[in-house]
C-alpha cells in the first residue's frame, strides 16, 4: 500500500510528469481494461454470427453508462472535494465526506435498478428495442442493472475515492481486475455452462459476478488503509459540513448529468439508426464500442489528473498546477492523433475482430472512419470539464456539458439525419464538438486569467505590506 508520506509527495513535490503519469498510468491501464471487457461482450456475441444479439446487448450500453454516472454524483463529486480538503489539510472532513459518498451512492444506485426492473418494457421499447432484439435486451439489462447495479456503481465510487487520496495504482488494481475476471468469464457462461441461444444472459452473468469480485476488492483496499489514508466507511464519525454536502452535490451533479446527456446521446444515435434497420444498428454499436479506445485513455489522463490539480488548487500551488494542466493536455492530444492514424488504417480489421457478417463490417468500416476524426476534440470537451471538476466549480462544468450536449450533439444529431441521412449521424460528433472545443477554451482562458489576476493583485498587497514593515 501507497504510504501517507508517498502520497503527499505526489501531490507535492514529485516532478509534474513524473507525478501525472504516476497517477494517470494505472487509471489508463484501468480504463482500457474496461473497454477491452465491454468489447469482448460484444466479440464473443459476435462469435454467434447473429446481429440482433449484438444490437440488443448495444441497446442498454446507454443504460448502463447512465447507471455509471450515479457514480459520478458521489465518487467524482466526494473525491474531488477530498483532495481539495486534503490541499487545506483538513483529513477528518474528508474521511466523513468519504463516508457520505459511500452509502449515498448505495440509496441511489439501488432506487435506479428497482425502476429499471419496474419499468423493464417500455424502457427497453424506448430505447429502439425491436422483435427480434428485445429479449437479449431484457436479459442483459437484468443482470447488469437490476441485479449488478450497486457492485458496479459502488466499484467506481470506491476507486475515485481512493484515487483522490493518491493511490492511484490501487484504484487502478480493482478495476483492472474486474474486468480480466469479466473476460475469462464470458467464454465460460456463453458457451460451456449455459445452453445455446442463451449467450447474451452469459454475459450479463459474468459482467455481474465480476463487478461483485471489484467491489469485495475496494472494500478490502479501504479497510486496510482506514488508519493510514483519509479514506473511512465509518457513518458514525458524523455528517461532513453543509459546506462539504454541498460541495459534493455542487460537482458531483453537473458530472451526472453531463454522463448523462452523453448516454442520452448514444441513446438518440441507436433510435436513429434503428430507422435504417437492425444491421445499421448492430455496426454502430460495434463503432461506438471501438472508438473509445482513445476517449477512455483519455479519460484516464483525467481522471489521474484531477486530484492532482485539484489538490495543487486548494493548496494555492498555481504554478504546479498550471504545469499538471499542460503536461496532461499534451499526453492526451499525442494519444488522439496516433489513434486517427491507426483507426483510418485499421477500420476494416476493427470491425472483422467482432463480426464475420460481411454487410455489418462494410457499414462500420465507414461510420468509425469517421467518427474517430472527432477524438482530439472529444478529448478536449471531457478535459476542460475535468479541469473545472478539480477547481471545485460545478457550475462552470454543468455549463459546459450542457452546451456540449444539449445545445451542440444532441441537436447537430437531429439536423444531419434529416440533411444527409444515416450518414449525417455518424458527422455529427465532429461537427458539434467543434463548436464545444471553441466554447470549452474561451471559458476556460477567462477564468484562469480571473485566478492569474487575484493572484498577482494578492502577492502585491503582500509586496506592499512587507514593505510598509
């Protein structure tokens, strides 16, 4: 286990590449394991040769990425604050916001999968699910959100949590392991112990049996360092401050709703294209599978960055942090680059890896080639978001994300279908996050000039008064 000491000295006084790569490294490795199992959920049910399989698990992707963000209520909104407290030194705040984190994502994950299980068929019904696709939808919501919604939402919560405190390799673990357990277990339910036509519940089966595994992982990793790190489970030690409540709600809420418009998104990509037809349906769902490699690692960067700016922030170390800001800005563009390159090249190869049926891999090859022109903007939309998230300023973060969706996908999505087609679905995301990243840099560039200014008026008034002594 990482050491108090080793902690703060990440924080602190670590070199800014040495520091942000400790952090970000194990969170992109995390991350890709992550998109490696959900592809792999999309592999093997491709091994069935049957599209509507392939479109019905597709179809709760957007629900279960809903589902997620609930994580991003507590565990981005209490660990952000975490390092902050940390950056104040204030440790027994940070353990009951820990703690409130906690047991509040349980009351609200469990209250989201009984809806789920309530209102199974018109959700499904609403999500595009057809006759041939509904009942591998059903079964793979059953799994994953009715029965696995707490483990899955608690795993994520419980990594941030431990992230925000420094250890990251730790949080990184857990996640990692969960998802190569969910990959050794899919081949094994789909194709061995159940029976066939039955490969969708397999899967959903072993994405719940391995979510549980992550989630017994963290509570052990949170135990043994209950001592050492500010980290607690303990309700008893009392509320965390109004302040601190509504500090977690405050960036915690405009994370949810932003994953959530980013779902609503998905969900409004798979509703169209179910207008051309269950194939176009199924090589969407592969391409908006496939195109993440490169937006989870830079979700990784982010997420290892955020507790390092957002510690640098509250502790007024501007310089520092201004520097991790930079340095992870520029991992992430290098990264988007190289992954248009490799995705234009590979595009066909891409697709084959999850489906032999020829038309599916004829459409995908055309849609990922273009989607994947959007990744560098994609990446610059979720960082400047982060960057906010770590500065405390939910509402700036809110603000983004809902322009960002709202205002520039959700209606560029509309528009192009009804110009172009089909086609004008998959240019969608290039066109709006174009606009997202001009508006993302102008906030952006105001605010960090707004922070250089207090901060210059300050060290005069200092300068001043030195002087006057």
């Amino acid at each position: 286990m990482m050491s108090k000491v080793d902690s703060k000295e990440i924080f602190e006084t670590l070199p800014v590449p040495k520091a942000v790569k400790a952090m970000a490294l194990p969170t992109i490795f995390s991350q890709i394991i992550v998109l490696i199992y959900n592809m792999a959920d999309t592999f093997y049910l491709g091994r069935t040769n049957n599209p509507y399989m392939v479109a019905g698990a597709s179809l709760i992707l957007p629900v279960f990425n809903i589902c997620l963000s609930l994580a991003g209520l507590t565990g981005v909104g209490g660990g952000a604050l975490i390092s902050r407290l940390l950056g104040e030194g204030k440790e027994n705040e940070a353990k009951k916001v820990s703690a409130f984190s906690f047991y509040l994502s349980i009351a609200i994950t469990a209250i989201f999968s009984l809806v789920m299980f309530a209102f199974m068929k018109p959700i499904l019904e609403l999500l595009g699910a057809s006759e041939n696709t509904f009942h591998y939808a059903r079964q793979y919501a059953f799994c994953v959100i009715v029965l696995g919604g707490i483990p899955t939402v608690l795993s994520n919560v419980m990594s941030n949590l431990i992230r925000s405190v420094g250890m990251s390799k730790e949080a990184g673990l857990g996640i990692t392991m969960g998802g190569i357990i969910n990959i050794a277990l899919d081949p094994l339910f789909m194709f061995v112990l159940l029976p066939k036509g039955s490969e969708v519940l397999g899967v959903g089966i072993a994405t719940l049996i391995s979510n549980c595994i992550a989630c017994s992982y963290f509570l052990c990793v949170i135990f043994r360092i209950k001592k050492q790190a500010a980290i607690s489970l303990n309700i008893t030690q009392g509320l965390p401050d109004r302040r601190s409540i509504g500090s977690i709600f405050n960036v915690g809420i405009p994370s949810a709703i932003t994953t959530l418009l980013f779902d609503i998104d998905y969900v409004i990509i798979d509703k169209l294209m179910t207008l051309y037809g269950d194939i176009q349906l199924a090589a969407i769902g592969i391409v908006l599978k496939a195109e993440r490699l490169p937006l989870n690692v830079g979700i990784g960067i982010c997420q290892g960055m955020m507790p390092l700016v957002a510690y640098n922030y509250s502790a007024k170390n501007h310089g520092r942090m201004y520097d991790i800001i930079r340095f992870s800005m520029k991992m992430g563009l290098i990264v988007s680059v190289i992954s248009i390159a490799l995705y234009e090249v590979f595009a066909g190869g891409i697709m084959r890896i999850f489906i032999p049926d020829a038309q599916t891999i004829l459409l995908g090859t055309g849609f990922l080639r273009i989607r994947c022109l959007a990744t560098p903007l994609m990446f610059m939309s979720f960082f400047t978001v982060y960057v906010f998230q770590g500065f405390g300023k939910g509402n700036k973060s809110l603000f983004l994300g809902v322009m960002r969706w709202a205002v520039f996908n959700i209606p560029m999505l509309f528009l192009l279908n009804r110009i172009i087609g089909m086609y004008g679905i998959v240019w969608s995301q290039v066109c709006a996050d174009i606009l997202t990243v001009l508006l993302s840099f102008y906030v952006y560039s105001r605010y960090v000039n707004t922070v250089l200014n207090q901060e210059q008026d300050i060290n005069k008034y200092k300068l001043e008064e030195k002087e006057y002594e």
